[in-house]
C-alpha cells in the first residue's frame, strides 16, 4: 500500500502551492527543491511524505511531496498539526529571553537562585548556560529509568518537575559553561526557572510571551496523546511490514514538555521562525545575547551546512548563504525550522519519519534546497 501511495504521488509529482497576496512565478531553486522531496520520499527508508513551506518577503509557498496518511492517501499540508519535536527549545528559549528582555528573569540566574530544591551540584548554573547547552546537566532523556517509565506508562507522564529526578544522582558531565553538549534536561530546567520567575505555569508564560504575540494560534503542547486533525501522521519503520503509525502513542506534552512537548503546523512554525528572528518578542541587547555562538556546535539532529550554537538557536552555513534556527527528530517526524538574520526570509521542512543514518544525506540535501529556495533572488 505505502509503495502504490508514493509511486502515485511520484508520478503527480510534487505539489507547489502559491499562497501569496498574488502569485509568483516558480523560481528554478523552487523547482529544485520540489525534485528535492520528490527524491527523498522516493528514497529507500525514507519518509511517506515531506513538506516545506518556503516564505520570501510576502511570498509564501508550500511544497509537498508523497503522503501525510497512508491509511486516507493524503498528502502533507501546511496547516496541518505535527508533533515538532526538539524545534520546541527554541520556543522556550524565546519565552524565556522574553522575560529577560523584561527584566523578570537574568542570564545570570542560577539554578541555586531559582530552583533551590534541584541538586546542590547544580546550583552553580545559569540561565545562559541552559539555553546554550553549556550547563553539563546529564540528559534525563538518556536515563534508562526515564525510558523504562515511558514504557510502562506512554499515555500519562509524571509532573515535568520529576523529569530531572531521573538524573538527580548523577553528576555533571562536565564544569558548567566549559564545554557544550546538547541536552533535553536543559531546557526542562529553564523552563521550570520561568515558573518561578513568573508564578504561573510555563505554558501559560509560552502562550503570553511567544504564542499570541505571534499569533500562533494553531500552536499548543497539550498533556494528552491525540492530535487534532487533520495532522501529519508520523512513522516508524516495521520491515518487512507497513510502517507503524506512531503519532499518538505517547503524550509527549508530558514526556518531553519545554524540551519536545509542543504541537504545531508547517504554516505557524514558519511564523514561528520569522517572528523569533525579526526582533519582534525581544530587544537587541538580548538578541546580541543570543548570537554569541560557538562554532561547530550542532543541533540535534546536525542542521544544514556547517552548524554553530548560540542561545536556543543555531546558525546554519550552506552554499546558498547563512540561516539561523533549530532542527528536532522524535518518534515519527524529523524537523527543521530556519530563517535569514532579519527573518524575511524563512523555511520549515518536515518529514514523517524519524532520520535515520540510511536517509540523513538526502535528507541534508533537500534542507539544503529549501534554504537556497528561501534565499534565491526571484
């Protein structure tokens, strides 16, 4: 079934859809990318479907290819929900530079300062520190308790604060701000330093300081497992069966939460990005904040071209120019967020499948199409 689907949508070919004020014509970057996702879903182990919405200036465009359902035979849609996996630190991380910009939160505030309850060790590190990766906080989402307790119980997680007692007792993986290593225990532990700042739930500082603002109305990280429709089903492999449906397996607004747990669209994530680049949510003291980046840091999964890592955001060179943003995989969907230094220019890719190693080099580059489609003059 999942081969008579994609060979159907290979020989429709992939779709392009204009949702400017007026219509543009179809640039050959444009083109590109659009035989770009015709080739990685038609790549062995690669995604039923791939969707990227590429804004330049005014002008939007939404490029499809292969299939959203399997089950239904539709194709991927920009208003469509998805799970947008490790892209959610990118939304804490603006939520939190917000009530920096504000004066209710420091760079400089410590865990010791603000979350006293959390292991004495690791007092000693900051905000900064957490939104660049660079607070030697083990991963909890590497704890082989955290992954037993997801077994056990995928449909109901534990309140967020007990996501950082699966690694409580260990230590740090390195002094706090000498060294940079990716971790989800980060941005769990930033978000929980919004709560306190704040006196109120970090969704609701996310909804007040990033969602509305931005008018991100089909964004939201609910607690359950089930996603509005219509939305992106994501898939897992299941060889030599049909591919496994994973999208509602697990309520990873509770498993993941500030550092994976949120819901939403290809159009609102190219909102999204575009607002938090263009300095809308934050002054240009905070943003200057932001951009001190450490070469040769990646995102998780590695982002297009040669990556680099600055506070909740990454930098992005490839052939075609520079774009700043932030990548994310989980179960059933790998994601890519990006945009230009002043966010007129922007792109968010999406495929249902977690990456693999088999399909990360198509998979590197078609992202690296959609930046150049993004970037291109006409």
């Amino acid at each position: 079934m999942r081969l008579a689907l994609i060979l159907a949508a290979a020989v429709v070919g992939a779709t392009t859809t204009a949702t400017a004020s007026a219509a543009s014509p179809v640039s050959k970057t444009d083109r590109a990318l659009d035989r770009a996702l015709r080739g990685l879903v038609g790549t062995t182990d690669g995604p039923p479907g791939a969707i990227a919405v590429i804004q330049r200036g005014d002008r939007r465009r939404v490029h499809a290819a292969g299939i959203a359902d399997l089950e239904a035979g539709t194709p991927p849609q920009g208003r469509a929900q998805m799970r947008i996996a490790s892209v959610a630190k990118a939304f804490s991380a603006a939520t939190a530079l917000a009530l920096v910009d504000q004066g209710v939160l420091n760079l400089e505030d410590t865990i010791g300062e603000r979350l006293p309850e959390l292991p004495a060790q690791w007092h000693s590190v900051t905000l900064r520190q957490l939104l660049g990766h660079t607070s030697g906080l083990p991963d909890f989402s590497k704890s082989p308790a955290f992954r037993a307790a997801v077994t056990a119980s995928p449909t109901v997680a534990p309140p967020p604060r007990d996501l950082l007692a699966f690694v409580a007792e260990q230590p740090l993986e390195f002094p706090p701000g000498s060294s940079y290593e990716y971790s989800n225990s980060d941005n769990i532990a930033a978000a929980l330093m919004i709560e306190a700042a704040t006196g109120s739930r970090y969704e609701s500082a996310l909804h007040d300081k990033v969602l509305e603002p931005l008018g991100l109305h089909q964004t939201s990280m609910p607690q359950g497992t089930l996603l509005p429709n219509p939305f992106i089903h994501g898939y897992g492999p299941n060889p030599p069966g049909e591919p496994d449906d994973l999208s509602q397996f697990v309520a990873f607004g509770g498993w993941a939460w500030a550092s994976g747990g949120i819901l939403s669209t290809p159009g609102n994530l190219n909102g999204f990005v575009r607002g938090y680049l263009d300095g809308g949510l934050f002054g240009q003291d905070v943003r200057g904040e932001q951009f001190a980046l450490i070469d040769g840091a990646s995102s998780e999964p590695r982002g297009p071209g040669q990556n680099a890592a600055g506070l909740g955001i990454f930098r992005y060179r490839t052939r075609c120019g520079t774009v700043f943003g932030h990548t994310g995989n989980t179960s059933g969907y790998t994601q890519l967020i990006a945009a230009n230094r002043r966010g007129r220019r922007s792109l968010t890719f999406t495929i249902n499948i977690q990456a693999t190693d088999e399909i990360l080099p198509e998979l590197r580059k078609a992202q690296v199409r959609a930046v150049c489609a993004a970037l291109a003059r006409r």
